[in-house]
C-alpha cells in the first residue's frame, strides 16, 4: 500500500463547477499537508498549506485535513479554465520529508 | 530570475551513458531538495541538502545515483550507465532552511534513455 493515494483522474468539469480533489494516506505521523498545482512541463508550486486538523480557506480555494480519517481535499469552487493542471498532495512529518500522491489531473472546460 | 532553474530542460541519451542534472536554487536558500517524477507516480524523493551536505542518501535508487553540492548553492545530480528506467523528470527545489514550509520548485530536466 502507498503512503498516500490520490485518484489520477483525468477530471473533466464545466467552467464554474466546484472541484473536490482528494487523498488518503496511511502514515498517522504526518501532520504537514499541502496541495501543489502543476501546469504542463513546469514544477508544481505551492497552492494551499495547512498544519494539523481543520478547514483553510484562500479566495475560491479550501483545504481541509480529517486526521481521523487520514483524508484530506482541495476545493475549488468556481472553477476556469485556467485552474486546468494536475493537483499533487503531499504529506510530511516533520515539514521537510513530503510524500506525495499521484496527482489528479484536471480539465476544465469553457 | 529570482526561481528555481535547471539544466538541460531536456536530455536524450543512449542507455549505459552517464548524465549530469544541475539546479541552480534560489539565492539565499540553504536546503535544496531532488525529486523523481515519473508518468502516473507522483513525485518520489531523492535526496535534499542542508548546505553542503547530504545527511540522508537513503532515497536514491541505486548506487548510479549520486548527488553533491558546492558552495551552498549549486547542486548537481548524476547518474552512471543510465538505464531506460531512469526515464523521467527530475525536479529540483530549494527551501530558505530545512523545514520550512514552502519549497519552490525548478521547471524539472526531462530525460529520456534510449
């Protein structure tokens, strides 16, 4: 069984629907969970952050972490076409050991 | 060109040939970390440096892997007798220290073992 597990889509969605992208994972040390968005044939960069249990929200992104049930989701509600990438979670411990999933790739169409 | 940045962006070779991967970091950032993206794997790590140094090589494939970096900045990546397997994306960040929470990626090196 892989550390984290995150559904390779692809996801195809209409231009303004809400996203739910989402991971499990077995390890229950990890305490450090964030997404990264990463557009075709460049690096992911960082999109949301978020330490411990509980809900962030930034603009029409949201996070959540349920430690007790080892998942965690990114929300993107509105979507646009420009929000068309593969989202990659990723876990750690300690804040510098990151385990990645898959990654789930995203369309979104006008 | 405040980011990440790595060369080649893409590299073709013949397999058994050796390859050498190098990241240049963002100014000022001590921890500089090296990843594996292979086509439906996610990102597997590799290696990361504090400084100068590689406290924990353990993540490396195998020992054709190797790692080093100089200065505290640039880092380069090389892999002896490349074998087709070895055909992926090699990504690159760096991190202001070891730890923290925002790590910024390179564009990655695209290699291809014939």
């Amino acid at each position: 069984q892989k550390e984290v597990e995150q559904d390779p889509g692809p996801l195809s969605v209409p231009e303004g629907a809400i996203v739910s992208l989402n991971c499990t994972y077995s390890n229950s040390a990890f305490q450090y969970f964030m997404w990264y968005r990463q557009y075709s044939r460049k690096g992911p960069e960082l999109l949301m952050y978020t330490y411990s249990s509980g809900n962030k929200e930034d603009g029409r992104f949201t996070a959540q972490v349920d430690k007790s049930s080892k998942y965690i989701s990114l929300f993107i509600r509105d979507s646009q076409p420009s929000d068309s990438a593969t989202y990659l979670c990723a876990m750690s411990v300690q804040n510098n050991d990151m385990r990645f999933g898959a990654g789930t790739r995203l369309t979104v169409k006008p | 060109g405040a980011g990440v940045s790595q060369s080649p962006s893409n590299k073709v070779t013949e397999k058994g040939k050796d390859v050498e991967l190098r990241c240049d970091p963002i100014s000022g950032h001590t921890a500089l970390y090296w990843y594996r993206q292979s086509l439906g794997q996610g990102l597997e790590f590799l290696i990361y440096f504090q400084g100068n140094s590689a406290p924990d090589k353990s993540g490396l494939p195998s020992d054709r892997f190797s790692a080093e970096r100089t200065g505290g900045s640039v880092s380069t990546l090389t892999i002896q007798r490349t074998q087709q397997e070895d055909s992926a994306v090699y990504l690159c960040a760096s991190s202001l220290a070891f730890g923290a929470d925002t790590q910024y990626f390179g564009p990655g090196t695209r290699l291809t073992v014939l």
